[in-house]
C-alpha cells in the first residue's frame, strides 16, 4: 500500500474510533506521562480540569509512617501536582534510581490510573501504572527491560491436576533456543497471596530478568514454571469459569469450597506434566523451586515433603507456619516441638542440596518467623544462604531475590 | 496452615499492601462497579467526592452522531451518573444484550478508568474496562466468557523473520488435547491498524471463541496463529527493545525506519516456524488466513500471492488498496486496471479456495471497497461468501466474524 493510502485509510479509522481514542490523537489536552527525563527525573502529568487537589503515590516516593487500626505502618508516600496551563497538573520527582515503579493518581480524593499511560500492572484487587529507569545496562532497571536480546517464550497452559480433580493453568517459560536444545533444568517459581499464575510474569518481569541473565551468560538456560498457589482456583481472576470476580488477598477462603490438598501434596501434578511435555533433564540437581510469602510457605513444604527431588531451594519472604498454634507459638517453637518436621528437614538436608537460600527484608512482617528458621537450621548445622535487604514485604524486593537466585542455581 | 494461621498472615500482608489496596479492602468508599443484575441491567458504581459531573462511555449506549473535523460521525454515547451516599456516583442501564461490553468513566470532563473493575483491554492508545452480559448457553455473550470446557493453551513465541531481518512475536492457540493429538490445521488471524500480536486475544476473544466452539463441536480443533502485522515492530508495545512507548495507529509509520518487507512478502517465514515447531496438518486445505482491517488487506494481499497455500480466506471490514492512486480511484477501477492482480486472483480461484469470505457493517467507512471487491468478483464468476451486518467498523462484529468463520473452516 501507497503512504497516501495509508493515510486515508487511517483517516478512517479515526473516525471509526471511540471518542475517547480521538481525544488522545486529537485533543489538545492529551498529554505524555510519565516522561523519563534525560538526567533520570520523571515528570507526571494528568489532565484533570476542575479538580482542587491532585496527588501521585507510588513507591518512587519514600514511603510513610501512618497510624492505622494495627498500628503505626509504612505506606507509599503521596506528593501533590501542581496545576499549569489548561487544566494539566504536573510534578517531576528528583533523580530516581534503576528499577521498576509503579504508581497511580489521586484527583480529589478519587483513585485513579494515569490516562496517558497504557502500562498498567494488577496487584490483588489494585490497578497500577509502571515505568522502568535504568542508569546502564546490567543495572536493576536494565534487567527488567525487554531489550534487545534472545527472548524466551510464555505460555499459559492448562494441565491435569488429579490430585485437585481440576484443569489448572499455569505459565510456562521456555528460555531462547529451546526449540532446537534439549534437556533444560526447571525452576518451580511460586507466588504470594492474592497472586496467581500472571504475578510473577507482571509484577515480578520474570520473563525479562531471565532473558536478559540467560543473554548476559549469568543463568543457565532454563524452563521457568510459575503454577497457581490457590488451591481452590484454577486460573487466575477472569481466565477460569468463576468469571470476572474482584480478586482478594484470599482466594483459597473467598470461594467457601474447601480445597481437596495443599500445594504441598498437588505438586507433583506439576512436575509431571512439565516433564511429559517439555524437554527437561530430570532429576534433583535439575530442579529448583523457589516462592515469595505464601510461596516460600510452599516452597518450605513442598521441599521437605519431597526431600530428595530439589537441589536448589529459595524463600523469599517466605510465610512460615507448620503447627495448630500459629498465631500463639513463634515458629522456632513450633519447630522445636515437630518430630514429623524435623525428620522431613533431616531428609532433606541428608540429600544434600545444593542451596537452601533465604531472603527478607529488615522491615517485613514475617522477619521474626525467618529468624526463627535460621535459628533452627543453625542448631542443626543444615547449610544456607542468607540474604538481607532493605525494606518489607515488596515485589521490588522479591525481583532483587529471583535475579540473585536465579544466577546460582544448575551450576 | 490452618484457618487462624492464615487470618493472621492476611492481616499481616494487609499491613505491607499499599494504601489504595487497603481502601479497596476496608474503605466504606470502596463500590462494586460493575454489578450485573440478575435481569442483565447493569450498575455502574464511583466513589467520586467533590466532582460534579460525572458520565459513562462505552458501547453498550446507542451511538450518537456528533460533528467532527471530518464531517458527522457515530460515536459512543455518554450517560450521566446521578451522586447517592458518600460521594458515591451510580447509573443502572436498561436491560443489555448478550455481548462483551467497554466503558470508561469521565469526572469533571477527565476521561479514567474504574477503580473497582480489574478488567482492562487496551485498544491502541486507550485502555478500556469490559464486562460480559449473557442470556443464555451458546449465545454471544456465553461465547466470549471462559466456561467450564477444555481450555487451549495461549502462548506468546519468537520465530526469526530472515525477510524481515529480525525475531518477531506472535502468539499461538493450541487447542485443548494438542499434547497428545496431531496433524492440526492452522488459521493465521491477523490483526488490524494500530493492534498487534495481542489484540485478536484481548479485544477479539480469540481463545474463548475457539474453546467454545470447539468444545460444542461447531469448529474443528485447530492451531490459530496471530502474528504481529506491524512491519518495523518486533512486538506489541512494550514487549520489544523500543520500550514503553505510546501506542498509535501507525506503528509501521511512526518508527521512521522503512520496513524492508511486506506483511505478505515476510508471511511464509511465520508459516515455515509453525510448521517446523508445531503439529501441524500442511496443504492448502489445512490452511486458513483471514484478519480484519489492515489484516484484511493482508489477507487479500497474502492469499493472492500465495495462490494455491491456503484453502479458506476470510476478509473482516478488509481495508482494501492496490494501486497507486488509491485515494483518488475506487478499488474496482483499481481492479480493473490491474493485470498484475487480476492473473493473481485467476490462479487463487483456479486453485478452488473451499471459501472465499468477506464480512462488513452497513456502516463502515470500507463498505464501498468491499463492495467494489464484491462487484469485480461476480463479473469474473469468482465465487464468495458474504455476511453483512449492522455497525461499523468495531471489535463487536470481528468477534462475530470470527466466530462465523472459524465454524466455516477445515470441514
């Protein structure tokens, strides 16, 4: 097609177009934003004629001390905009460091997306807007960028879990070249509360961080299988025959339907689907799993209960319970009192993994149950690694925790 | 973990959750938005303090004409919410037909998305919130939603584009039971201007249509292939090295970088990855092409350059050009200049393509080229199925396109 057609035709299409995709073609008031500025600023504009106060919050911003009905907590800061020419509010930040944001507005109070900003990423029951910056490549920012590397394939598939008595989804990561390779090790990567089988693909970039280790030769090639920790859900809010239901922190609760088994005792439905159907090299030292909060409670279980089929272990964050007394007991106690635990951990350190590996942050809320671990393991003479980072219980965190473990498993 | 166990990690993760989610969970302004009501009206619901005027757009209100630069136009209606309690702004509309619906909001004149609804589809620049309204079992509605059947596999691949000198990403169905069946026909399901390798799957309902129909056996289990139509992006925006842009129209223009190839230049490079990477029948009879708009036109431009390859073809509001006077020429004066293409579409009729569809609305702004189309092709004794139907150029008809179609093919 001629240019000249291609003009006319789009022409057409405008016209063909919701009033609302005109107006950011046409409409003086479209604006860009966020700008990443040059010096690595960010500048954030929004239309918003008649409002009298606009705020942006996002974890760009330090975050805040704020009483609450449990207690004095942090919460993501909010700064103002201030209002310019023909009703468009603007602020620019100082300089931020590389990473991925994510932030949303506040015009009189009202919650809301950045019009001008179609990258929008779900956490739980909220909707919010990313940028990335990145200072140089290699950086935290860069590793999450789609760059100009070898890409992985994502998939979401559906599998047979007879233990569950339900088709499940889950994402599937196949790392450059797996079309012409064989025998890829497979990383299990599991999600948090109120996540499902998108979480760590959206929130977490998984896909781009490992291309770009892959790419840069820090990880091995590898399978990436990121299943759904919700036992009562067979997909993720809107991809399953439930319909398009307002996700919650606790799918597993919400739903009234007592779930048939943990995580910990469907997983191999997992693992064997996988090992049908793609082209893995089997065995312990091929197989890792790894989880944030509820999924590195998973990765606990699943790895004790299963002691000799994973050599690399990651918790990120992990929640830890095992006894009746949770909320009573701390977890070393609980610890200290399971003989059933205890000979599930000495079989699993008797298989000698290659890593039981540990990540937190000083100010997360499930510090004190990772303490207790360590304490235990301690006393046990049982090897791992430990990671301590600033910060609580944030995906920002748990992206820094997968691009570590990932460059130090298969090796 | 027990039940207390998990409350307590609840509350705990509802601590390190950013202020908005914790409004979304515990704030009295949280609203549901939207409720579908048991006789399919529909409650639209905003916590909106301070505004004071506050409406709706979206296509599930008649369409009204409004003067624009280039003449009267139909564009989407507006309706105005009424303020209750709280700041709290509601519309209930009349009873809605079976169909999957967009909206978006407008406070005080600033166009934003619904706070309380998750759902989100991008069309180009704009996002939009969606919902789905069914009567019954079967209808169109029912189709677009994910039920309770066997679900295909939705993956998003990279397959080398020599032509195009580049990797390129295209997303792939498989239907349910590809791991252990064979010898699946393709459809190649192309995308118009300003969409990408993701809208046939998000805006077109792609995966649900084909679940559906397969599982009520009115379609044949088949792979469907969905290219990226843009032919200087790698990807869909934000998904290759150029990063979070803004998305428009004219991804092949804006770029100002000149493609080196054509969509139907660089075609056989897809057809040569799927059927080296997947389970594929081949032959011409096992092939199927079709798209809508400028994919429309690639069809066109596809099936006729590769006469004997594919034995269906569809045509959904194709945009239509072959000359070089494009604008000032109708396409069947075009036509009827053109040997060139005239020998071309004497080769693909002679290879007896088992459907040659072309579907438009009244109303669409390419009806004249299609029915320029229509008038060479009976002069020429071609033979065509036609299907025309109310509206204009919008995703409500390419769904229905496609689920016309894809019951017509591999039978």
């Amino acid at each position: 097609m001629n240019k000249k057609y291609i003009y006319s035709v789009f022409l057409g299409l405008l016209l063909a177009t919701p009033l609302k995709a005109q107006q950011a073609l046409f409409n003086s008031n479209q604006v860009s934003s966020p700008v990443i500025n040059d010096d690595n600023t960010v500048t954030f504009n929004i239309y918003a004629p008649k409002a009298s106060k606009v705020e942006v919050t996002g974890d760009f911003l330090a975050s805040q001390k704020v009483q609450t009905p449990f207690g004095l907590q942090d919460v993501p800061g909010v700064a103002e905009l201030k209002e310019g020419k023909g009703g468009i509010w603007s602020l620019t930040t100082g300089k931020l460091g590389p990473e991925l944001y994510s932030y949303s507005f506040k015009v009189n109070d009202m919650p809301m997306l950045d019009p001008a900003n179609v990258y929008i990423n779900r956490d739980v029951a909220s909707t919010m807007n990313i940028f990335i910056v990145s200072e140089r490549k290699g950086d935290q920012g860069d590793l999450y960028r789609v760059n100009e590397v070898p890409h992985g394939n994502v998939a979401k598939v559906w599998y047979d879990s007879p233990t569950l008595k339900m088709k499940r989804r889950m994402t599937v990561y196949t790392p450059a070249g797996y079309e012409k390779g064989r025998n890829y090790p497979v990383l299990y990567l599991l999600h948090g509360a109120g996540g499902d089988e998108d979480a760590w693909t959206t929130l977490g970039r998984a896909a781009q961080i490992l291309d770009n280790l892959i790419a840069s030769g820090k990880a091995k090639p590898m399978i990436v299988v990121m299943p759904n920790g919700n036992m009562d859900c067979q997909a993720a809010p809107g991809e399953w025959s439930r319909g398009m239901y307002t996700p919650s922190f606790m799918a597993s609760v919400d739903f009234k339907s007592k779930p048939v088994a943990t995580m910990d005792e469907s997983f191999p439905d997992i693992i064997k689907y996988i090992e049908s159907n793609y082209k893995v090299a089997k065995g312990q030292m091929n197989r890792a799993v790894c989880g944030l909060s509820m999924g590195g409670g998973h990765t606990f279980a699943i790895s004790k209960r299963y002691p000799k089929e994973f050599g690399y272990i990651g918790l990120f964050s992990a929640g830890l319970s095992i006894g009746r007394n949770a909320v009573k007991e701390s977890f070393y106690d609980q610890l200290k009192k399971d003989k059933k635990v205890q000979g599930q951990l000495a079989s699993l350190f008797a298989a000698h993994p290659k890593l039981y590996w540990i990540g937190i942050g000083k100010t997360d809320f499930l510090y004190q149950q990772n303490a207790d671990l360590r304490k235990f393991l301690d006393e046990k003479g049982y090897k791992y690694t430990y990671m301590e980072t600033e910060g609580g219980h944030i995906w920002r965190n748990w992206r820094v925790y997968l691009t570590t473990f990932a460059q130090k498993i298969f090796k």
